[in-house]
C-alpha cells in the first residue's frame, strides 16, 4: 500500500524539471497544489501540466489543453501556454512520451477490498497521466464516489496517499442570460426521442437539457455530464440500465455525484469516450457544441471569444464529427448572436485570431435564439442566407450587404424576416393515409424547394392558384412567398422529410392590408397529397396564426372551375360569403 504522508512530505518528492500533471475539474487535488505552491524553495524547471484545473497559483509555468475562466487572463498575458489538441488524443501522446509526465497529482477514492482506487469524478486523461508518470500521489477523499471499474487504478501504483476530509469540489453553472434561454429551446427541437445526448459544459447545452422532459428512451454518451443529467434521470427520460449513462467527466454538486455510483453510470477514459472507434458504433448521438462566433460561409470558431482564448479544442470537433456521420444523429453549433459589446458573432469573415475550430463542411445546424439554419451540404448563397436570418435583426441588412460585396449572394438577393424563426408555430399533422406532415413557418431558403413544388404542379393547378399559364418559377417569385416577416406577410409550409431533405407538399400564405385589416389567402397542394385533408390542415394552421394576429378576415379570388379550393373555404366553419363575376369567386372568410 501507499505511504500516508503530510502534503508538504508528498511534494517534497517532487524533483527539479520535473513536468507535474495535475488531476481535472472537481477532482482538483487542491491540498497538494497549496503545498506544492507554498514549497520554499520553489522547485526550479517545474512546470504544470493540465487539461482542466483551476487553483494552480502562479508560481510555476503551466501549459494547459483547456483554458476555464480562471486562466483566461493568464493565458492573454503569456504566462500559460495552450495547446490546441482533441482531449481524446492526449492519452496517446502521454503514453508515447510526447507529452512527458514525470509526476501526477491526483485524487481518489478510497482502495477497494481488491486494492484499487477509483479516479471518481475526473478519469478523462487522468488515469493516462497516472499510469504514465514516474511518481503518483494522491489525496484520498472518502466523499469521492466510485464511478465503474474503468475509472480504476491500483493502489500501488501510488507512491504516497494524502488523506483530506471534504466535499468533492462543486461547481453550478451561473444563470443564463436571455439569449441562452432563447436558443435552448430550439437546440431542444432537434433532439428525438431515443437519442444519446452528448452534454459538454456550455452553458446553453445544460439549460436545453431542461427542454428534454417529455422525452422517451433517452441514453448519455458524453466526455461531461452535469447536474442536468440528475433532472432527466428523476424525469425517467433517460434509459434505467446499466451503461445508460457513460461518460468520462462530471462537473457539478453533490446532488450530481450521489447518483454517480450507480450500476446505470459508467466513467471510463476520455479515449474510450470521444475516440473515433469509441463512436462508431454510437446511434441517434446528439453533439451540442456552444461556440463563440460563426462566418457566413458555417466556419466555426469554438475556442477563441472575441479575440482571448477561451475553453479549448477539447472533444468538440470529434463528438460533432461523430454526430454527423451517426445513424439518425445530429451535430448542432450553437451561439448567441451578439458579444458583450453588441457586435454580431454571426460574421462576415472570422477575425485572424479566430481559428476554425469545425470546418464548414463539417457544419450541420447553427441555432441561435433567433431559429436554426441548416448547412449541410447547401451552397455559399444558401449558408450566407440561412445564417443571416437567424443573425440579429440590428445586424442582418449589414451582413447581407458583406455577403453581396464578397460574391457570396446575388446584388437583389431580399430578407424580410426581422424576428426569431417562429417555432412555437410548428405543428404535426396526421393525413387521411396515416402519413405524418409537418406545418411550419417558412424561411428564406425554402425557396428552392418551392420552386420543385411548382414543377410538380400539373399546368391547371398552376393556372387556378396563380391566373396565369406560366411555365416558371422564378427564384425571386419563390423568395417573395418564402422571405416573409410573419407579420404583414405570411407563409406555412406543410414538409415531409428532415432537415436537409425536406420535401415541400403544400403552402398557405396571406398577405395583409393593414388599413381594412383583411387578408388575401392562397393556397398550393401538391397533386399526390390531394384529397388526404392536407388543405384543412393548413386552412386550419393558418386561420389559427391570423387569430392571434388580430386579422379580421381572409379574402380570395378563385376561379369558378376551381371546385376543390371553393369546398375548402366552404367546409371552413367560418360561413363565407361567396360572389361569383365573370368566372372568378370572391370569397370572404371572417375570422
């Protein structure tokens, strides 16, 4: 067994050059660094190696894999160096002797009856460290929950034991401001019921956890999990067995940490968590990466805030890349839209001391608290509208002005909207044959898919909604019932499919006379979704908005051959006034 030693005895045994890893986030081995930091003489050529500590004093050198709020002043000022790597591949470079550790502070749990003590909250590259280094010491905490026999090491692979007596380190996310609140509930949209849920410690990942209740069936495969995790267990969304919930990290309370050693959590290394071969075989996984600023083409910078390093590499980019490629998953980028200063973090192009964390292609969703653009594999033109319509309305005819100068939109390209994507609006409606449709607001970028809609139309359709035998669709018509401010103008799409596949299978627009307070309505099905009660749907979706927007009447002109659009206004149960001139139907419909 170890030697039980005075700190002040255990750094003793640390020797000059020696490079000293130390343990991470609430597993902090704070007794050792205080009696390593107070040891006179200050050991010459030590220099403090970390992936996430605070409390490391300034008296010798550190060099850090990511940067937490404690450090960003110090890093600016040269005294901490960073290093911008992909957590999952340190342990590698630990074991391989490239990144050298010649001592580990760390701190455990009490040995077991088979002699071997458990790294409890923070095994993530601890346990490479420990394994590594020619010297270990460690505090042993009773409070320290054991946390599954991958989060293990001998205890003779210890040379010195300090025993403290305290709480676990805790750590609580400070409140959320109101565009982290906005932007949860649209991260949460994009979470499916049987998904696995990759956390991190963004602020605005724990606050959508929070939108996750109704959820079924749920599991966590994540290199952090926080006190979050303990709301969805209570809740029953996330599966209650054994490996439900693996994970290489926990940063929050004791009310997180009781609930640790539970057959349901398994810690394991960080490498077994956000290697590659680790997520291969992961379904439904859901990444949520909070990042600090975006360019109009999806460049994602997620460790530099407006200029000072901030966070780090850690596992962002692998768990995003791993969620993208995953069966049924999701990898979303999140933000704010502006910066403390009010300038938009939605830029034209990233700043040079902004480096692309995730690289565009790689860039599936950006939710801000405005909505959700959708990247993947759309062009420039496409990702420059997207994202400047879930920008800051104050910023939106600035970025659109920069993605003209820079080519990536056309000179008469239009955006209406000047509010938050109107999700609460999102309706799911089954069909007649049982087919499953989604209503929801439309957006600038739908335009396309509308103009595919219209080429599906046989030419009577076309004549009967638009009057005319055209043969076209332009995209700036397409724009024009698309680009909407959901104010004046209107317009629900009724879409089958997901994101980035998503079919267009009918429209209801209406566009306001503010001075009467009356609407005139139109209406597009596509032929194969006729006679399934889809027209109701939308009449029904759109009445419903224009309620609520205070809009007294819905008018129309249709054609006298159009039966099908007359019966729908006539099944409306809102008793309209019909008058028929040569051909043409005014229909009036009160609301």
């Amino acid at each position: 067994m170890p030697e039980e030693m005075t700190a002040e005895d255990a750094v003793a045994l640390i020797e000059a050059g020696d490079r000293v890893f130390v343990g991470s986030a609430c597993a902090v081995p704070r007794t050792l660094l205080a009696a390593l930091e107070a040891r006179r003489p200050l050991v010459p050529g030590v220099r403090l190696v970390h992936f996430l500590a605070d409390g490391t004093g300034a008296a010798y050198p550190q060099e850090v894999f990511f940067v937490g709020s404690a450090l960003r002043g110090k890093v600016s000022a040269g005294k901490v160096d960073y290093v911008p790597l992909s957590s999952a591949d340190l342990p590698a470079l630990i074991a391989g002797g490239q990144q050298r550790v010649d001592v580990a502070l760390i701190q455990v749990a009490p040995p077991d009856e088979n002699g071997m003590c458990s790294l409890g909250v923070s095994v993530d590259v601890t346990l490479a460290a420990a394994l590594a280094a020619r010297l270990v010491i460690a505090e042993v905490n009773p409070a320290m929950p054991r946390t599954g026999p991958s989060s293990t090491i001998p205890a003779d692979r210890i040379a010195a034991f300090v025993l403290v007596d305290a709480r676990v380190t805790e750590y609580l996310h400070e409140p959320v401001g109101e565009a982290a609140a906005g932007i949860a509930p649209y991260v949460a949209r994009l979470v499916p019921d049987g998904a696995t849920l990759q956390i991190g410690l963004g602020r605005v990942p724990n606050e959508m956890l929070q939108h996750l209740r109704g959820r079924r069936d749920l599991r966590v495969h994540s290199d952090v999990v926080t006190d979050g995790l303990v709301d969805l267990l209570e809740a029953g969304v996330v599966r209650d067995w054994p490996g439900s919930v693996v994970a290489s990290m926990a940063v929050g309370t004791k009310r997180l940490f009781d609930r640790l050693s539970a057959p349901i959590v398994d810690f394991r290394p960080i490498e077994k968590i956000c290697g590659l071969r680790a997520l291969t075989s992961v379904e439904r996984m859901v990444s949520v990466t909070q990042a600090f600023a975006v360019d109009l083409t999806g460049q994602v910078c997620a460790d530099t805030d407006d200029g000072v390093l901030y966070g780090g590499v850690a596992a962002q980019p692998v768990m995003h890349y791993a969620a993208s490629r995953s069966p049924g998953g999701r990898a979303i980028v999140c933000l704010s839209t502006e910066f403390p200063d009010g300038s938009s973090r939605i830029r034209s192009v990233l700043e040079p001391d902004e480096a692309v964390t995730i690289p565009r292609a790689d860039v599936h969703y950006v939710t801000t608290e405005y909505g959700t653009a959708y990247l993947f594999g759309r062009s420039l033109r496409d990702r420059a509208v997207a994202l400047i319509e879930v920008a800051h309305p104050r910023h939106r005819d600035s970025l659109l002005a920069a993605a003209v100068a820079r080519g990536l939109v056309p000179a008469g390209q239009t955006l209406r909207s000047r509010g938050p994507y109107p999700g609460s609006e999102e309706r799911t409606v089954v069909l007649r044959d049982g087919a499953v449709v989604l209503l929801r607001p439309a957006r600038t970028g739908d335009a396309l898919a509308l103009q595919d809609l219209f080429y599906r139309m046989p030419p009577h359709d076309v004549y009967t909604r638009f009057f005319r035998h055209l043969t076209t669709l332009p995209l700036s018509t397409a724009e024009h019932l698309t680009s909407v401010s959901f104010e004046d103008e209107v317009t629900f799409l009724a879409v089958v499919g997901d994101w980035g596949s998503e079919q267009i299978v009918g429209t209801a627009s209406y566009f306001l006379d503010r001075v009467s307070g009356t609407a005139d309505v139109a209406y597009i099905v596509d032929p194969s979704y006729k006679g399934l009660g889809l027209g109701t749907a939308l009449q029904e979706r759109l009445v419903s908005y224009a309620r609520s927007q205070g809009v007294r009447a819905f008018t129309a002109d249709v054609l006298h051959e159009n039966k099908a659009m007359l019966r729908l206004f006539e099944s409306s149960g809102l008793e309209p006034q019909f008058h028929t001139t040569q051909g043409v139907t005014e229909v009036i419909l009160t609301l």
